[in-house]
C-alpha cells in the first residue's frame, strides 16, 4: 500500500515537472521571422494618383512601388506586420487582403497589421476631394498584400529580434499654423463646419501673417530589427512623422518610404548578404507634421534627403541594439464605434445646388468645389463608423495602430503612457478613417479640422482612440 501511494505521488510530481517544462518551452520557443515583398506598381497606364485635392492623372513611372510583410512568431502565435506603398487604404479593402491570407498561413486575421505609407503619388485607391480610387487596380493590389503575408509566412525561419530608437528632427516639423485673425484660408462654413478659421497648413515661409505652430510633433525614428540566427538581416521596420517627401507630382513614386527601404538594404549589405531580406517603413504620426520647418529658411530638401537622413539614424540605432532569440509575440485588437459630423439636410441641399450650377460634370478644381462635393458624400454616411485598433507586443517592444492621420502630440501621450520602454505607433493602419485632430483643435478651423472624408469623425474621437491604444499597449504588457 505505502508503495502504491509512493509511486502515484512520484507520478504526480513527474507529472507536474513535464507540464511545467512543456510550459516553459512554448514560453521560451525560438523566435522565428520571414519576409517578403510583392510589385504593385500599376501596369495599366494611366492612372489617377491620390494625395492631390483635384484630379491627377499620371502615365509615367519614376520608382515601384511594393507591398512588404513580415512574420513573427514565438512558437504560439504568429503576427503579421505589412505596409503597401499607397496613400489610403480603406478597411474593406486591408480586411480583404486578411482574410485571403488567413487560411493558407493560419495566421488570424486579427493578428494582421497592414498600413498606408501615405505616399502622395501612388495610385488612389480610397475615394476624396477630387480623386475617385482606380477600382481595377484597387482590387489587384489586394491580392497582392495577401499574396506577400502567405509568402513571408512560407519563409519562416529561426531568427532573433532587437528594437531601438533615436530623434531625427530635421525632417519632422508642425505644419498647421495659428495665423493672423482673416488670413487663413477660407471655405464655405456649410461645406466644412468651421465658421472660424484661425490655423492654416503649409502658409508659406514668407507669409508674414503666421503666429506659431499648433502643436509639438514627434521627431522619433523608432526601428525593430529582425537578422538571421547567425547574424544576417532578415527584416527591418522604421517607423517616422514625415508626412511624405514630395516627389515629383506627375510620375508613380512610393516618395521617401520606397527610396529609405533600399537605402537600408544597401547599408545592411542585403544583397550579399541575404538576398531575401526585406526592409518595411510605416508612417508614423504625420497628421499635422511636414518635412519642412516655415519658421526658418525655406530650404529645398527632396525624398532623397529624407530617406537619407532615415537611413543615416536607422544605422545609428542598429550599432546599439541588443538582439534576443526567444521573446513573447502577442497581439490584441478592438473595434470601437464612433460619431460622424454630418452635415445638415440643408448644407447638402445647398451642396447639390452648387455643384449643379457651377461644376456639373466636371472634375472639381477648388477648394470650395471638393468640400462641396465632400458635404453630398458625408451626407448619405451613417451615424457612426467603426473603426480597429490594434496593439502588438514583441518582447519589450509594443506598437499602436491606428487608422487615422494622427497627430504628433497624440503620439507623443501614447508613448508616455506606453508600458513599454519603446513604443512605435503606426498610422492609417488596418484602414483610412481621416484625420483624427486633437479636441482643442477644431476651435481653430482649418484643413485637417473640416468636415470630408478626409476628416469626419467625431470631435472628441481623438481622446477616445488614444486611451484605448494605451489600454491594448497595457493589456498586452502583462501577458
């Protein structure tokens, strides 16, 4: 009898020490990393480009443009991580994508993160103002990002991962002015909702009526960095608040996002090195941030510049990082609904009127004529939209993802806020739901402020949206 219960006490303790191990190996599992990119430069030419308040119609090509995914994995959960060289992305569209990827890799869909880079000369694939998206090309470009997060899955691999950041503020400046009372520009308070317009964007470094810049912006480049197990890049995510570089208006160009993605690889030796590797940039938080500081000299800086000077910090941070082979990978998002301003039955009345009478079929070509024609379209929206938050946990490193042009100083406060020593927060990610302006914002008026499909949800929706992203940061913190 003493034997029996001798050996059953042993079993249970043998027992215990295998749950326990089995434990910590799916705790400790070697991390494991793949990537891949996918062409979608536009083939038919030509095209209507985004990132323009009337229409642009282009034929020519100055760079490709590329979707890139990343895969990580800890041994139980896979995320991925893509961005797509365009300018607006709409959910429908990024939720798409997900779902056809999700059943050959298994990975969830809400595990996947997929951003715009905001170039402005990348075809338009979310209709505003005086561009309508390119519906044949829009729906080739899905199965494209699926097609690069099934093939960054294929190419899992045992990897290590290191994360770390550094300030660029050379590039990063606020572009959203307090001005002079009359001098803003001004559009019909029925077709925008703002009576009072005290802040302009981008007036010009000789405009003597500005005062001050609205707000702080975040000069952070912040980078997560993936290599081999015996040391060789494998994949590169940057992440910065300059909202596009300006390349030239009339070709096909993923601006500084594309240019910085092969600077690095060469900085890395990937093609010697790795031929597969691949380096992503996401737009950080750009909402009312410029490459260009009015205050000083308005000097003459290109993409190249800015995709240089990335570059240039990227390999700073890189010198310092510290990689590690086995790291938690967790991720969480949530759907929250929130208000739209509507116009009133009377500022859309007036709206089809005035396009009636004064533009007809034409493509719009002022500033009045887009808001106009924005009042018809938010007029037959519902209520309230929903829109998806995510946050991603890799090891020590959390990332926020918001679908919204953000502006620097909400960056700013989720990253004070963030449990995590560093913090990425990414852009119009997993959708395009406009600018997302501070409360204190809207008194001023101006252009990120004015009702559209460019900026259309609620006005206290900002505070909304960044205590959620804090909680998801917390949350995953603690798993």
């Amino acid at each position: 009898m003493k034997t029996t219960v001798q050996c059953a006490w042993i079993f249970q303790v043998v027992n215990y020490i295998v749950v326990f191990m089995a434990s910590v190996s799916t705790c400790n599992a070697a991390f494991q990393a793949g990537a891949a990119k996918f062409d979608i430069t536009p083939t038919q030419l030509p095209i209507r480009t985004a990132g323009s308040l009337t229409l642009t119609i282009v034929d020519k090509i100055r760079d490709p443009l590329f979707a890139r995914a990343m895969v990580i994995a800890d041994g139980k959960t896979k995320v991925v991580v893509a961005t797509v060289d365009s300018c607006m992305i709409g959910r429908e569209e990024l939720d798409a994508a997900k779902q056809m990827a999700s059943p050959t890799t298994g990975i969830p869909t809400e595990n996947m993160l997929v951003s715009a880079t905001h170039s402005h000369t990348a075809p338009a694939v979310y209709g505003c103002h005086g561009n309508e998206p390119e519906i044949a090309y829009r729906q080739w470009m899905i199965g494209r990002i699926a097609e690069a997060i099934i093939t960054a899955n294929q190419s899992l691999q045992p990897a290590r991962v290191g994360w770390g950041k550094r300030d660029l503020p050379d590039f990063v400046h606020c572009r959203r002015w307090l001005m002079k009372p009359g001098t803003a520009l001004h559009v019909d308070p029925d077709f925008t909702g703002a009576a009072t317009n005290l802040a302009m964007m981008n007036p010009g470094a000789s405009n003597t009526n500005r005062i001050s810049m609205t707000g702080p912006v975040d000069p952070t480049v912040t980078v997560l960095s993936i290599q081999t197990k015996d040391g060789k890049p494998l994949a590169l995510l940057a992440n910065y608040s300059s909202h596009y570089g300006g390349s030239p208006g009339n070709m096909i160009s993923a601006d500084y996002f594309g240019e910085f993605c092969n600077m690095i690889a060469a900085e890395l030796k990937a093609s010697d090195l790795n031929p597969g590797f691949v380096a992503l940039i996401s737009n950080a938080t750009s909402g009312d941030a410029n490459w260009f500081d009015l205050s000083q000299t308005n000097r003459k800086t290109s993409s190249t510049d800015i995709a240089s000077g990335v570059t240039a910090t990227v390999v700073k941070i890189l010198k310092e990082v510290v990689y590690q082979d086995t790291v938690p990978v967790i991720s969480t998002e949530k759907i929250i609904s929130l208000g739209v301003r509507h116009p009133s039955a009377e500022n859309v009345q007036k709206a089809r009127q005035y396009l009636e009478t004064r533009v007809g079929s034409r493509p719009t070509q002022s500033w009045e004529e887009n808001y106009a024609r924005e009042t018809v379209f938010l007029g037959e929206w519902p209520a309230k939209k929903q829109i998806k938050l995510q946050a991603i946990r890799i090891g020590d490193f959390g990332i926020g993802a918001i679908p919204c042009e953000v502006f620097g100083s909400t960056g700013l406060n989720i990253k004070k806020a963030s449990p995590f020593p560093v913090t990425m927060v990414i852009s119009l990610a997993n959708g395009a739901s406009g600018y997302l302006p501070p409360a204190d914002q809207f008194k001023y008026g101006g252009y990120t402020t004015w009702r559209a499909r460019t900026s259309y949800l609620e006005t206290d929706a900002e505070s909304q949206i960044a205590q959620n992203i804090i909680d998801l940061l917390k949350s995953v913190h603690v798993r």
